[in-house]
C-alpha cells in the first residue's frame, strides 16, 4: 500500500463526499450521526470475503464496491424498506492497492446515489486478503415490515424478474470456453448479472403495500430461500416449475455453457430478485403497477399449503422439491 492509511481515508472520503441531508456528522468523526426518520428502523449486515464471494483477478474492483452494497441493500428490499445509511469495514491483503480500494469505494458510491442513501463510516484494517463488511439502515412505515413469517396457507407465491442468470454468469466466468463467447449478447447479460445485481427496492415496497404477508430476496436459491420463508411461516409450498421465469440468457447459453436452465433458475444463487406471498387477489394489481413503475415483471410460481415442499412439472407430476442452494460454508 503506498498511502499511509490516513490519507487513503481521506482519498476515500473525497469518493463519498456530499452525504444526504440527513446526515448531521458524516464520515471522519469517531461515529456518525444522522437524524432518524418517522419510520421503525429496518438493520441488516452482510460481508463479502476474497476467495468465497469474489475473486480479484475476475471481478473489476469497481463492481465487488457495488455488488457487496447491493446484496445489502437487497436485504432491506426483501423487508419493504427503503435503505438510509451505511457503514463499510474493510480488511486488506498486502497486495492491494490504493487505485484498487478506490475504485472499490466508486462502486459503492454508484449504489448509494442510485438508492439515495450515504455511506456514513466505517474502519480499516490489514488482513490476510480482502474482507468488505458492510452494516446498513433502512427505513419502514411503524409496523409494516415485511417478515419471512406471515405466508398463509392459500397465499399465492411470487418471484420478481427473472432467475438464473447470475449463476450463469459464474458459470460462464469458470468455462474454459468463457473467451470463445465473450461479446455475445447472453453473455454480456449474464456476466452483468454475476457482477452487478440490481436491488429490488421499488419493487419490495410495492409488493409490501400491496399486501405481502411474508418476502425474502433470492441470495442463496429460489429454492433454499423458499423453503426459509416456509420454516419461519410454519406452512409448505407447491411449486409450478413451468412458470419459473427463467432468465432468457440463460436458456440461450444451455448449449454453449452445458447448463440446465430451469435448474439454474431453481437453484441458481445471487439473484437478489424477491420471493414473496401474496393474497391471490392482490396478485395483478401488485403486477401491473410492478410492471408500469419499474418495467419488472412478476411471476406467480405456485401457491402456500400447509406443509412440504412440492415441485410440479410441466406435465403435473409431483415431488419433494429439492432446495439445493448456493452453501458458503460448503467446500
Ligand atoms: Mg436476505
């Protein structure tokens, strides 16, 4: 690292300068301060760790900043939130280097503008490799944060957007054929769907003032998320694999990439798109106003029953649904 550590605070700073009205002490103070809103405060946190979320040598600096702040901020989406402040702790290896950490920090600003919300403080720390560590606010009409645990049995279960492209992405970046395909349209779509996931904000606090009674946002897979929101619940859900809306990326790369693409969809991870139950009658409303508003389509998957979890297919044959998922903490 060729600044001392306090002038790359101050370059960061530069980066995050001109933070939203409501921040009353910004960053460069022993903590921030920031005035709250009429709103329950909504709290999540995620960290993002070199060699298990993101590779260096793969992802550009640039989009690891935005998309570790996006799952974040996906997680105040998945609540009906609208995101605030955050806060950004950062560990560093020996090899990296200023440029690097801020253009990291770009990223994240992009994010923020985007969401209107400010990056407030954080630390700095040597370490072993990278490790970006990011604590987010939100904010929520009293009482109408959206749980994992209100589903209902009869409730309709529905997806936003489109599923698997990201896991497309990961896979095309390991193919040995990833050079061969680069530039073709699926593959940009799919290598800007690994690199940077959008946040379904708008889209979370539509669907939750349309009545949602339980949401979640697709990190892991469709179907270990799922099958979360159906333990907090208490309840089961059928699933229609026919009307998963499989990214069309993605089953444009089946042949090149080798891939099943309704598999990907079903158990692909990093999505960051909402799974959410919602009374079968609020279902076009919240669609229509989904698709006028922010061009996201919304998908009916299936429905909540009363225990298990069940993939139908297209020909109406019923079995276990298998969750597999996306697992950190697997080799
Ligand atoms: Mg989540």
């Amino acid at each position: 690292m060729e600044l001392s550590e306090d002038e790359l605070i101050g370059a960061v700073r530069k980066v995050l300068s001109g933070a939203g009205a409501d921040v009353v002490v910004g960053i460069g103070d022993d903590a921030a301060v920031v005035a709250s809103g009429s709103g329950d405060t909504v709290l999540a946190a995620d960290m993002s760790v070199e060699g298990v979320h993101f590779d260096r040598s793969l992802a550009p600096a640039r989009d690891v900043g935005a998309k570790t702040l996006t799952v974040n901020v996906s997680d105040l989406a998945a609540m009906g939130a609208s995101p605030r402040h955050a806060l950004v702790s950062l560990a560093l290896g020996d090899g990296v280097d200023a440029a690097w950490v801020i253009e990291l920090f770009g990223g994240m600003r992009e994010v923020a503008d985007e969401h209107a919300m400010s990056i407030v403080g954080g630390d700095l720390s040597r370490g072993d490799g990278v490790v970006i560590s990011i604590a987010v606010t939100g904010e929520v009409v009293p009482g109408r944060a959206v749980t994992r645990s209100g589903a209902r049995v009869g409730d309709a279960v529905v997806v936003t957007g489109s599923l698997g492209a990201a896991a497309g992405g990961l896979a095309l970046s390991r193919s040995p054929a990833a050079a061969e395909h680069a530039g073709t349209g699926w593959a940009k779509e799919l290598e800007r769907a690994h690199l940077r996931p959008v946040a379904r904000v708008g889209e979370g606090q539509t669907i939750a003032a349309a009545g949602a009674t339980a949401m979640i946002d697709v990190s892991d897979g469709l179907g270990i998320d799922l099958s979360r929101l159906c333990v907090a619940s208490g309840v089961g859900a059928r699933v229609e694999l026919g009307t998963l809306p499989v990214a069309e990326a993605l089953v444009d790369s089946e042949d090149a990439l080798g891939i099943d693409a309704r598999e990907l969809a079903l158990r692909g991870g990093e999505d960051y798109e909402l799974v959410a139950t919602l009374p079968e009658a609020a279902i076009d409303a919240a669609g229509a106003e989904l698709r006028e508003r922010f061009g996201t389509r919304l998908s009916r998957i299936g429905v909540v029953i009363e225990e298990k979890l069940v993939a139908v297919d297209a020909d109406g044959t019923e079995r276990p649904l298998d969750v597999g998922g996306w697992d950190h903490f697997a080799g």
